[in-house]
C-alpha cells in the first residue's frame, strides 16, 4: 500500500523532530552536583520522585518499586520512592546508605551526575568524594527542625571543597502547612550561613518530596513561591566552572611507538594548547615548544582544559610521567613543602612524621606530615590543638615531600591542587587534601654548604659510613650481637658507634613515651642521629626493637638505601620468654606492662632484611661474625 | 581515556575484558585513541560461553583482525565438559560459564587489572561501584575495602594477590553510549538493529533461534518478526524486542521514549533486585 501524503507529512515531521533533539542533546552540558542531608531529611524520597516526575524511571522499575513498597517499604505500603535508590542489600538490611551512590539523569537540556552523599556519622569521609567534582551542592533542609547543626556542617564541607553554589532544599513542607512565613524564616538562616562560610551564591527552594511539590511544576501550594522548580532550577542554573586559565597538562603516559616518535599524553589542566606554543616542563624548568597536538588518531590546531591528548615536543628534553608541561608565563609553582587542608579517612589515625605515599595529578611520591597547625571544628570552625588526626576530621597540616612538584593552589586548580595519601603497608587510601600555598622553607633555610663531606671524613678512616640496624623481640640477642660486631670492627681498625634503644630512651629521648606518636619521634630522631654520625664517616650500629615495618621503612628512607642494612635478629618468641635477661616478660604476662611487643602488640618481622640471624640456632659469636663478614665484603 | 592510560601507566598486566557488547566497541575505539599512535599495550579478552550469537563470533574476529589488538579467547573447558544448559538453568550456566570462566582466564594469564564496559546506570546496585574497584584473593568483592576516588585520583596500588576491575564507563548512561557511537562513527553487531528474524516465545521471552541446539517444544513455533536487542548475551538468555529501528538515530529515537530499562531483557536478571550483588561479589563484573 502506498503512504498517504499525510503520512509521509508525519513522517518527515517526526524525522525534523528527531534531528532537532538530536542536536540539543549533541550540544547540551553537563552539570555535577552532590545532594547531602542527615538521615531521614527526605533525600532518598525528594531524588527518587524527582527522577519519577521527570519520566526518568523506566516503567519496569517503577512496577518494581510499587512491589517493593508493599513489603519493605516506610510508607505503609504506599509508593515508597526512596527505593528506587536503593542498591546493596547490607544497606537495606540495616535501612541505611553506607556510601556514595552516582546517578545518572538527564533531559534534552542537560545532563546530570548526582553523588548522592549519605547523611549518617561517616558523612565527612563520604562527601569528599561526592564534593570534590561537584559544581553545585544541594543540602537538605527539614522544614520542620531549620538550619541545623548537619545543615552547618555539610554547607561547611561543600565550601572546603570549592564548591561556589549551594542550593538549600527545605522539604516536608507538607508538615508545616505549606507556611510562607516559617520557610521564609528558615530561608533566610540557610542564605546567612552560606554567606558566612564563604560561598559565592546560594538559593533555596520550597518543596515536598512526598506530594511533588516544586519538583517539577510549579505546586498551587505555595503561589507564594516565584522562583524556578527544583528540575527546571538545575537546568538552567548557572554554575562557574573554575578552569585555571594558563595550560598546565600533567603527563600521564610516555608514547613511545618507535625511535621517531616520543609523546607525552594526558588530560589538559587548564588553557588551551597549539602546535608552536612555548612550554616549560616542571620540576625540571626545561623550556620547549609544542611540535603536534594530537587528539585521538588526528592532528588538532589546537585542545584545550578537559581534552585527553598527546603532545610532541620540538626538543629532545627528559620528561617522565607525573612531569607537568605548562605556559611558562603563568606556570605552577614548585615545591616540596605545603600548607594544606587534610581530610582523614582511615581508622587509624594520622601521625605526624609517619611517611606515606602522596598521588597528585599524575605524580606519586613519599610524603609525611610535618606538623598539624590545628584541627578544625566541623560544627564551628574552630581552630582546635591537635597531635593527630582520627577518621573523618579535617586539619590544617605542613605537609613535606620527597622531591619537588608542580602544583597549583586549589582554588585556582581542583586538578593541580589535591592529592590522596596512601598508606604504604595497608595500600588504603588514608587521607584526602587540598593544597593551598607551597612553604618555601627549603629556600629559606638553607643547606649550609660543606667543604669537607662524608666522603672524604670517611676516607681517613679507610672506611665507608654504613648504619647497621638490629631489630628483633626483646630477649632475642640484638644489644649482645651488636656488641660483639662493635668489638670485632674496633678490633680491625674500624670506627664505630652504638646506639642503644633503652640507653637512647634515658637521654635524647626521655621526653617520650610508647603512644604510637611518640614511637614514630623516637624512631625519626634515632634516624636522623645515625645519619649524622655517619656523615661524621662512622659505621652505626643500631640496637632497636623496631617492631613496625612502617618505622623501619621510614628509617631506611631518612638513611638512605645505600648505607642501610637491616639485621633480623630473629628468635621464636617462646625462647625469649625463657631467656627473659630483664624480666620484663614476666612483668607482660603479669599485666604490668602495656603493650609490650609479642605479648600485647605485634611484632612485623622484616620481608627482605639484608641479614637475617637465627640466634637460637647459632651462637651469638656465630652471629657476629657473619655480620661483620657481610660488613667487609 | 584519562582512566584508559591511568590503568595501563600504574598497572603490570592489563587486559580489556572485551564482550563484542555496545559497551566495549566505546571501550575499545576509545583504548585505539588514547594510545595512537602506538598499538593499544594491552590485549583484549572475551569470555566465551559457547552459546553467543555467530554473529558476535564473527564481529568479534573481524574486529580483532583490523585492529590488530591481541585477542584471546577463553572457555572454561571444565563447563563444556559438564555440559552447561543456558535453557533449563540459567544461572549455573552463567556463574560456570561466565563468572567461573573470567575468573580462571584473569587467574591463568595473571592480569591485575581487568578493564570492563560496565556502568553505574544499569543497575542501583552498581551506583557505589567505584572506578577502580579492588577484588581481593579469589577476585571477591569487598565492600569495606574500596578506596574512596575523590577528585578521581586513583588509588592503584596493589597486595599480592589483589586485583582491580577498572569501569572508565562508569559516569557514561545508555543514551550517553548510543551517542557516542553515532558521533565517532563507531561499529558495532548489526543485532542492535532490527530486521526481520526467525522468533518464537519462551517463558515470555522473546527468542531469536541462532543454532540448533534448543528444540521448539510442542506449541512453540518460529514467527519471522522484525526485532532487535538491545543488549547481548548468550542467545537463550537475551530477549529480542520489537521493533523498526534499523539505524542509530532510530535506535536513539526508540531508546528516548522507551519505558523499559535495558536489563529487563536479560533473561537472568528476572531474579530478585539483590542478585547483582551476589553476582558482582562471586565475579561476575
Ligand atoms: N511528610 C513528609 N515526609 C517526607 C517527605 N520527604 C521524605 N519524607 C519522609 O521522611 C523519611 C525519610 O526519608 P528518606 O528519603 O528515606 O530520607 P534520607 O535518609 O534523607 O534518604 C521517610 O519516612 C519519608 O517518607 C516530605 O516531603 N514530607
């Protein structure tokens, strides 16, 4: 049968109509916003009926939720929409959101990514995730309570993390009789707060989750309200996306196909990029040109902040991935020493001098804090004194790294301005930051140069400096093994010195105690004794329990790899409880003393010690002797 | 792409979970860009059940063939041995053929870092997925130990034994895919798209029948209907639907009036909302 020319009409009409929305949603943006509000403010229900009203939910898991509703539902068995976010079947056991859950909407304006921050005791550590991309946040307000101290912190967070638009949401309005003088009220809190912790803008917006209203239409209820629905408010809101204006691009990837060609690929930071711009690569401070841009498999004229690319170079210069090649103009700074705010997120705390691994941008490296300046109050802002930092609390730190790096202050940079700290035993992620100015303490403070160094006070010794540490339980032969070394070296010539754990304890560190700070202290400047005395050109013998891997490790790194050699003076702990030279054992075993290693904290045996000792199976004479022998070779 | 070159510059062994799907035809062009020009440094892996559609097999070599990606194929021989039955039980088919099956091959090639095409929009369950999702020993999912990602610096360091799954489609919906696939042109299985095939209906399911392995039973009858998938899996366990879309902007036409969620024709996800968990937990993703 042949088409009508009406139907033909249609058809066309309709392939118009495709072509037009194809093209808005080709052309449309993107918006990313993180939702917070404190257990039960409605946030499940206000997202899952606005992304129902929108017609954002397929048919089938709307017939799901209507099911669901009946049996686990909290609305007697009325549509209960919070279930349509929910995932895990833990939370749903315990009626709770455990982390950070992403959504996904969008209409043929915009699209939307949602981290939906839960609002329960762990929310600080949780809405770091969903704060740290977002553009705008909405917190939830319970029309009934007002501003509360939830309401304070969340807004408190979102500004930590640059985010310049808050849109407070005071729901259940159906619970105050849709009453224009107490939202008013509760408005007015909500824009005073957000001024006073320093966001750009903020808005608010009446609503009730369970009934609609303002979600997206205009609700009869409140003729009061003139402002935008809450989906044509996300739509058309304008959010400043705070792009750094020079071109910073941190190298993620070294391409190198063959000998002719040598890329350096990674996401644009900041600015633009085109072929024959003048560049500098950092921390070198190497300068070049741009040869290619080249996105995907084509030539570009030129990329800019966002774009995944690859660059040539038109000189043959050293650049490794975490290098940042930047505008020499304006480029980031470099240092190896910051200000920053720390966010903690794992459950043992923060230690000033334990030393992690730092990821910023594409960059990793050792890093340790050097001091915590103060904790901040999350309900005042308060600046608070603090030796560490527990889970989910925010500090203000000097932060010390091993080498130098590019970075950017993160209100000018999100990208160049935040990093992760990495636990290097546990490989968690411990803690979150944001860089704010570098210190330039290296510069200040500087190095005294030496004409007469290690190396040559070494020489007339006719030695090279080495530091030996003995680790091992109490009890298992490190002070006798290290004494019969001492005495074996002395006797061959050598010059030596021996630090002694309980000795030390009585002198440079009687200050300190066995907290785990002080253990890491104690530790540091044991290291960094026997790093002079071996500047000095002596051999150190070190005679320590040691009994983390962690301490061990940051003492081998303050050494240096070198002249460091771990000795596991190893022994089951059943013969040192016999042997027992101090009583201490049996004082452990009594409950007198705390934590006492192998009774009532751990000992980590070393992986790979560069001499390990068995010293129940060979003498201590034995012992010696091998080590002085590996000494020598 | 950003994640692509993350995972291949952090990781030792990486591999590209390839499942001939929409999904990994973007994850594949998009893994062919971010390392242009060299060759992609890593190989690309399909699970194979023995029960996909031929014309996934073939799609799936010509691809390999022109793009010079290493394919390797594996199947789980142990299943084929006790011979696994999609049609009479679906999910000891899938956790043998499918999840055991991944498992065996990322164990035997010693990947430690498996990229997949999953999203976080399919499915609730998968919205607090991470983008690189750390499986302990036995590749198991822990919800504990995940890393948060803030400012999506990821954490890629590894214990013996631990693995990741990487998502770089995880903030990508079904419409964001489609379009994508449009603009760069992108190839993907001709059963996206309708035209008419031999159907017929089983448990409510809409069928096509790709061999002879499943017998009609009495009542049942091929009907030559006009159908397309829009996902695809082992053919007894994907449903056709209905429909006139026979290019990408029919298929995006459809998909923007459409009321049904993609997974509703995968015959396996009929089970209670939970079993994606259990699922990702035991390895499935
Ligand atoms: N009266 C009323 N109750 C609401 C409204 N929004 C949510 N609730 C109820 O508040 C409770 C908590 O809601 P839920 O969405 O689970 O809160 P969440 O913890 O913030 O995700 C539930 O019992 C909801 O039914 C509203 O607008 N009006």
């Amino acid at each position: 049968m042949k088409a009508t020319s009406d139907e033909r009409a249609a058809a066309a009409g309709a392939a118009h109509a495709l072509a037009a929305r194809l093209a808005a949603l080709e052309t449309r943006d993107t918006l990313r916003f993180a939702m917070c509000g404190s257990v039960d403010d409605g946030k499940s229900t206000l997202l899952g009926r606005l992304l129902a009203e929108a017609g954002m939910i397929p048919d089938d898991r709307l017939a799901q939720m209507v099911r669901d509703s009946k049996t686990h539902g909290t609305q007697g068995g009325r549509p209960d929409y919070s279930l349509l976010l929910d995932g895990l079947e833990a939370e749903r056991e315990q009626g709770i959101t455990i982390d950070v859950a992403w959504r996904y909407f969008g209409t043929d304006k915009r699209a939307f990514i949602v981290a939906d921050c839960p609002g329960h005791a762990q929310y600080t550590r949780n809405m770091a995730s969903g704060a740290s991309n977002a553009e705008l946040g909405i917190v939830l307000v319970d029309a009934r309570a007002g501003v509360q101290t939830q309401t304070r912190r969340h807004t408190a967070i979102l500004a930590m993390f640059g985010v310049r638009r808050v849109l407070f949401a005071v729901n259940k309005l159906d619970l105050i009789d849709y009453n224009h003088a107490r939202y008013h009220a509760i408005e007015q809190e909500c824009i005073k707060l957000a001024q006073d912790l320093g966001v750009d803008a903020a808005d608010a917006i009446p609503v009730s989750a369970i009934n609609a209203d303002n979600l997206v239409a205009h609700s009869p209820k409140t003729p009061w309200y003139t402002g935008k629905p809450l989906l044509e408010y996300l739509e058309t809101v304008q959010v400043e996306r705070k792009v750094d204006e020079a071109f910073a691009l941190s190298v993620q990837w070294v391409n190198r196909p063959n000998h002719d060609f040598r890329g350096y690929a990674g996401t644009i930071t900041g600015g633009r990029v085109a072929p024959g711009n003048e560049v500098v690569v950092l921390p070198s401070g190497r300068l070049s040109r741009i040869a290619r841009v080249i996105g995907g498999d084509r030539d570009l004229e030129s990329a800019e902040a966002g774009q995944a690319v690859t660059l040539t170079l038109t000189d043959q210069i050293d650049v490794a991935r975490g290098d940042v090649i930047a505008d020499p103009a304006l480029p980031p700074d470099v240092a190896a020493q910051f200000a920053c705010h720390l966010l903690w997120l794992d459950d043992a705390a923060l230690l000033p001098g334990r030393r992690y691994l730092m990821k910023l941008a594409t960059r990793v490296l050792g890093a340790q804090v050097t001091e915590i300046k103060h904790r901040i109050d999350p309900d005042t802002q308060a600046h608070l004194a603090a030796t560490r930092l527990v889970a989910n609390e925010i500090g203000y730190c000097n932060l010390s790294l091993d080498a130098e790096v590019a970075f950017r202050p993160y209100q000018q940079d999100r990208r160049l301005g935040s990093f992760i700290l990495v636990d290097r035993e546990s490989n968690a992620t411990v803690g979150c930051g944001t860089l704010d100015f570098g210190l330039r303490r290296d510069s200040n403070v500087h190095w005294q140069q030496l004409d007469v160094d290690r190396v040559s006070r070494a020489r007339i010794k006719g030695q090279a400096p080495r530091c030996l540490w003995f680790t091992g339980l109490s009890g298992a032969g490190k002070s006798t093994i290290a004494n019969l070394v001492e005495r074996r070296l002395l006797a061959d010539g050598f010059h030596t010195i021996l630090l002694d754990g309980d000795n030390v304890r009585h002198g440079l560190n009687r200050d300190l105690g066995f907290t785990d700070s002080d253990r890491v202290e104690n530790i540091r400047r044991v290291a960094e004794v026997s790093k002079l005395m071996m500047d000095a050109g002596l051999i150190v013998l070190v005679s320590f329990i040691s009994p983390f891997r962690a301490e061990r490790r940051m003492a081998r790194d303050l050494i240096g790899e070198s002249g460091f050699m771990e000795v596991f003076v190893d022994a089951p702990l059943a013969i040192c409880e016999t042997r027992d030279v101090k009583g201490l054992y049996a004082k452990a075993r009594a409950g007198k003393i705390a934590n006492f290693t192998g009774i009532g904290s751990p000992y980590e045996a070393p992986e790979s010690p560069e001499i390990h000792l068995h010293s129940d199976r060979e003498s201590a004479a034995e012992s010696a002797a091998r080590v002085v022998k590996v000494l020598i070779d | 792409m950003r994640i692509l070159r993350e995972t291949v510059a952090a990781c030792k062994k990486p591999v590209l979970l390839y499942s001939i799907g929409k999904d990994s035809s973007v994850l594949l062009h998009l893994l062919l860009k971010a390392f242009h020009p060299a060759r992609p440094p890593l190989p690309m892996l399909h699970v194979n059940t023995t029960w996909k559609f031929r014309e996934m097999i073939e799609f799936r070599d010509r691809v390999a063939r022109e793009t010079g990606v290493k394919l390797i194929e594996h199947i789980n021989q142990d299943g084929v041995k006790q011979g696994t039955d999609p049609v009479n039980d679906a999910s000891k088919h899938t956790y043998v053929m499918k999840t055991l099956a991944l498992r065996q091959a990322l164990a035997q090639h010693g990947f430690d870092a498996a990229i997949g095409g999953a999203r976080r929009d399919e499915d609730p369950a998968r919205a607090k997925e991470r983008v690189f999702s750390l499986r302990g020993a036995g590749q198991s999912w822990e919800p504990r130990k995940q890393r948060p990602e803030p400012w999506g610096l990821f954490n890629t360091r590894l214990a013996q034994d631990e693995t990741l799954r990487v998502f770089p489609l995880s903030d990508w919906t079904e419409l964001d895919v489609w379009l994508y696939i449009r603009r760069e042109g992108i190839e993907v299985v001709p059963l996206y798209f309708a035209k008419q095939r031999q159907t017929f209906v089983r448990n409510g399911a809409l069928l096509v029948r790709d061999d002879e392995r499943v017998p009609l039973e009495p009542g049942e009858k091929l009907v030559p209907k006009t159908v397309r998938f829009r996902t695809l899996g082992c053919w007894p366990l994907t449903a056709a639907v209905e429909s006139d879309a026979a290019d990408l902007d029919g298929i995006i036409a459809e998909m923007l009036d459409t009321r049904q969620s993609e997974r509703a024709g995968r015959v396996i996800d009929r089970d209670p909302a939970d079993s994606m968990e259990r699922k990702k937990r035991e390895g499935y993703f």
